[in-house]
C-alpha cells in the first residue's frame, strides 16, 4: 500500500503534466517593465516582437500572453519537415502562434527578417495572434518596428516571494527582512530566474523538513544548500564504509519523500544491483532503520516518509555518485526501471543526470532499451518519461525531437518502442508542437502495424486539435504511400470533418477506394454513414463519398453498389434515429444516380 504514497504511479498523463507546467508560470510569473504595453500590442495589432535583456523574463512572457487567449503552440522555422515561415498554410484561422528567436544569432536573424514579415502579414489575414521573441540587441525592419516592445526585467525580491507564496510556504506580511535572502539576492540583476525558482525550492524543502521553523530559518538553511554542499557529501560518503549504508544514501537521493517502508525495500533492491552482500545478521540483531537512516543525516518523518535533514542533498547526493563513481550508472539504470512502479520521479532524476552531464545520446539509447519490455507498462511509462524530460531541457529538445523523428521513420517498431513514441509525440510534444507531432506520428502509423499506437494517437490528436486535419489530408493526399489509405480510415472519422476540408476528404476516399478491399473499408463507410445522418454537413459528407467513386478511372460501379449496400447496412445499425437513415439512404442513391448519367459519356459507369 506504501508504494502509491510516495509521487504519483508512472503514469502516461503527460498533457496534464504539460498544462499543470503552464499553469505553474502564470501563477509564479511577475509581469516585467512594459508588459502592460506588449499586451495591449498584442490585442489591437495581433502581432507583438519582445525585446529585452537576457532576464527580462521574454519567453515566460510570450507563453503569458497567450496561454490568456487559450492553447498555442510554437514554431520550429529549419526543424525537420518544419514548414516554411512563408508557408501559406502555416498558420490557421485564429491561430494563437510562438516563434522564440531569442538564441538567434545576427546573420540567421538578418536572414529571417523577408520570412517574419511574411508571416506578419498571414497572421493579420488569418486573424492569427503571434507572438515573437528577439534576440537581445536585434532590430526590426522598419515595417515591422512598430510592433517592438522592450521588456525591462522585475525586481528579484518580488518574484523570488512569489515563488515561496506559491510553493504554500507561510510567508509573513509583508515579507521581513531577513539576512540570508539579501545575501542570496545580492546587487539586483545578479540572479537568474532559474536561480531564484531554484532557491525558493530549497526554502519549500526546509520548510518541510522543519515546519515550526521561522521564515529566516528555512530560508538560511536554503542558502547552505544553494551554496552547495558537494565537499561535505564527499566526505560522508568516504566515512560510510558499508555497502549498505552507501546504498541507503544513494537510495534516499533518488527516492527522497518516499515512505519508510518503499525506501527500506528499495535500498535493498539496489544493493543487490550493485554486488553488495545482504545483511546476514538474524532479523533482531540488524540496525533499525531509524538508526541508519540517522547515519546518512535523514530522519522519518511525522508522516512516515523520508527526507534528508538539509534541503537540496538529495541532488548533491545523485551528483557525487554520478559523477565520482561511472560503474554504478549502469545498475543504477537498471534499478530505476525497476523503480517505475512507484512513480515516476527516479526516471526524472536519473535523466537529469544524463543531462547535467552532457550525454543526451547516453540517454536515448536507455529509452531504447527499456522499451524491449514490452509487456512492462510501468517500465514503458518511465521511458517515456525520460523522452519528457530531456524535451523539457531547451539545451537538448532539439535532440530529442530529431530523435523521435528518426524513431518514427524507421520500419516496424517493437510494440513497446511504438507506444511510447505515441504518448510523447501525442500528448507532449503536440501540446506546443501539433505540427511536429503530426508528422512523426503520421510516419509511426505508416510504419508500425494498421490500426497502432501511432494511430490511436493521431486520431486523438485529430479530435483535440482540428486545426492538424487539413495538413494531415494534405499529406494523406500528397505522399501516396500505400499505408495511407489505412491511416486515412483509422484517424480521420466523419465527426472530424468540415465543410473546408471535404475536397481533400474526397482524395482520401478516392486513394481508399482504389487501393483497399471493400470488405475493409465497409465498415468505415458505415460509420461515416451513420456520422452523416445526424450531422448539419450530411449532404457534404454523402458527396465526398459519391464524388470520391466518381473519381475513379475505372471500377465506379461496383464501388457504388457497395456504398449503397453500405447505406442499407447503416439503417438497420443505426444507433438513433433508423428513419432518419433511411433519409439519408435515399439521399446517397440520388447522388449515386446524379453522379452516374454526368460520367455516362466517358463510357459504361460499370467499366
């Protein structure tokens, strides 16, 4: 029972986790210098470029300003399969769009400025609202000049009080003042954002691990462990002379909050990882776990669960074995995995020290392989995690989306591989990135087995953002690859259509009618049939399909017998109205009818 107190189980919610990411910044955000002038650039002239120095807090603010208008996305200009900035069919009607150029440097910038004010002016056509982050230092064409503000960092204090307000620390009002966060701030401008999130972090953690403290208390031991503390972990760790003491310490680094019971059991699974010998003293005679525990400098808690007694030591501690000791990353991989059941938060520590150090291939070819278990849900659910983690790490996101774009292109993937792809791509990377998402998703549900994960994926993401079915049909219609046909039926349902796509709806038909047994593409016109009984577009929907018939160079006729078979079929099957399908049978029979006497002179309708 112990195991689910300890985080969340692995769990493949990762559009949750995406959303509750965004919701964390608007609630921690404090509105630089000049973001009430950038909002309401953004709302008169539905286009704003960000400027300022590095801190000024641009990129939060472009997702600020759009996440009030509601889901964007952001764009990837040079990226595989990324559509050009001058791609008419780039932006949507009412697109809400992110292009961050703030790492651009002057000649890729210079080079950009032809392509920016292409997509200004497609965004002020289509009604789009955009956002675009400068490089620091860059000008605007004069054309585009007028939709420059300059951001002007917050103050430090401000933003770092909003951060323990919002990790629910009691903060006093109005805030003391108290001698270790003025020694953290130092001279204003002096710390990162990142730093102060950082800091405000270890306050939580004291806190936690001291709730009778006092502000100026939690806030000094956060200091100490801002500082660092990797010397005296060091030499901790050289005073444990037991393997399992040393297996303890780095137990509790990966598994810290865990309850007693969880941390126990795993600090023995992963002695045994390591080589270590098991405690062969009789149970009575062993130490408690209070006792050994008090030599690591941690402690139960009052709500069973571990913790460190300093805040941040459980990230010294991941470091210093990482780093000082290479033979344990291997076990130590192993032994997370192992781990996914309880939840999620060792494959994020354990990627984190993948990438503190550089090794973003190292870490991919770990995903590949916990994805050869198939049959281990949680496992998978943890490679999937380590896929998030290194996309949420801007160094490395690049990376790892031409790596789920290799994946992806690549024939027949394991069953274990293909599901994950599917869940990062569907319900991460399309959060900000439906275009990538499509794409790499397209090419899994060519390349994996009809009716996969790739496609279950698709057909979600086709249903939560309509604004990737036009290119998906576009791409259907363009590539003619011969699993098309299939991916058309398995991810583009009648519900999804609108009266803009039905011309590239009807190639799609024609490609299914063409290449597809009519025993497999029955049952998906049946339930397009039923769609078209009871939706406003019905007359729409039946013409795509007679008009997809009629398209075909030969064999019309026996594909239009088969529709209308279909029609039959779909008024005994009805779910609601079987009148109304009776209509809508009718209805197809004339169309049938209309479509035959206008191809009559180009010979027998039958041939």
């Amino acid at each position: 029972m112990y195991n689910i107190l300890y985080q969340e189980r692995a769990s493949w919610d990762f559009r949750q986790t995406a959303d509750d990411q965004l919701v964390h910044l608007t609630q921690v955000f404090v509105a630089p210098g000049g973001m009430g002038e950038a909002r309401e650039r953004l709302e008169e002239s539905r286009t704003v470029f960000l400027d300022g120095a590095p801190g000024s807090g641009r990129q939060a603010a472009a997702r600020v300003l759009l996440a009030e208008y509601g889901s964007f996305r952001e764009l990837l200009p040079g990226e595989q399969d990324e559509p050009s900035l001058r791609d008419p069919a780039l932006l949507s009607e009412g697109d809400l769009v992110l292009l961050d150029l703030s790492a651009a440097d002057r000649h890729r910038w210079a080079r950009m400025h032809a392509e920016l004010g292409t997509l200004r002016r497609s965004a002020h056509t289509k009604a789009a609202r955009l956002v675009v982050v400068m490089p620091h230092g860059e000008s605007l064409p004069p054309e585009l000049g007028r939709f420059q503000v300059r951001l002007e960092r917050p103050p430090e204090r401000p933003v770092l009080y909003r951060h323990v307000r919002v990790a629910k620390v009691p903060l006093p009002l109005p805030p003391p003042t108290v001698p270790a966060v003025d020694e953290f701030l130092g001279a204003e401008g002096s710390r990162s954002t990142a730093q102060i999130a950082l800091f405000a972090d270890l306050v939580r953690r004291a806190y936690e691990a001291d709730t009778t403290g006092s502000y100026a208390r939690w806030a000094e031991s956060a200091l100490r462990s801002f500082r660092g503390r990797g010397a005296e972990v060091a030499a901790q760790v050289a005073k444990l002379d037991d393997a399992g003491a040393r297996a303890l310490l780095l137990t509790l680094g990966f598994l810290h909050g865990a309850h007693a019971d969880t941390v126990h059991a795993q600090a023995a699974l992963l002695l045994h990882a390591l080589g270590g010998p098991a405690d062969e003293a009789p149970l009575l005679q062993r130490r408690d776990l209070a006792e050994r525990l008090e030599q690591i400098e941690a402690r139960i808690g009052a709500d069973g669960h571990v913790r460190f007694l300093v805040p941040g030591q459980d990230a010294e501690v991941r470091a210093h074995f990482w780093d000082t000791m290479p033979d344990v990353r291997e076990p130590l991989s192993w032994w997370c995995a192992r781990t996914m059941r309880l939840g999620s938060a060792t494959a994020g520590h354990l990627a984190d020290e993948y990438l503190r150090t550089e090794r973003p291939d190292a870490l991919l070819r770990l995903v590949l392989s916990w994805c050869e278990d198939a049959g281990d849900t949680p496992v998978l659910a943890g490679a999937a995690h380590l896929l998030v983690r290194g996309l949420g790490r801007p160094a490395f996101a690049s990376d790892v989306r031409r790596w789920l774009y290799n994946r992806c292109t690549q024939t027949r993937p394991s069953p274990g591989e293909a599901l994950v792809l599917a869940q990062v791509c569907g319900n991460v990377l399309a959060v900000t990135h439906p275009h990538q998402a499509l794409i790499r998703l397209h090419h899994l549900s060519r390349n994996e087995e009809a009716g996969g994960h790739g496609a279950s994926a698709l057909r979600e993401l086709v249903h939560a953002d309509p604004r990737v079915l036009p290119p998906l049909l576009d791409r259907l219609q363009r590539d003619q690859h011969p699993a098309d046909a299939g991916v058309f039926l398995s991810t583009c349902p009648a519900e999804a259509m609108t009266a803009d796509v039905a011309r590239q709806a009807q190639g799609c038909w024609t490609a299914v009618f063409s290449r597809v047994p009519p025993r497999t593409w029955q049952p998906y016109a049946e339930r397009w049939l039923h769609r078209a009984a009871g939706s406003p577009l019905r007359d729409i929907l039946l013409r795509v399909l007679v008009g997809a018939a009629a398209s075909l160079p030969r064999g019309r006729g026996p594909v239009f017998a088969a529709l209308y078979a279909c029609a039959r079929d779909a008024e005994r099957t009805d779910p609601e109205d079987p009148a109304r399908a009776a209509d809508t049978s009718a209805t197809l029979l004339t169309l049938i009818t209309d479509a035959q006497r206008a191809v009559a002179t180009e010979g027998s309708v039958y041939a």
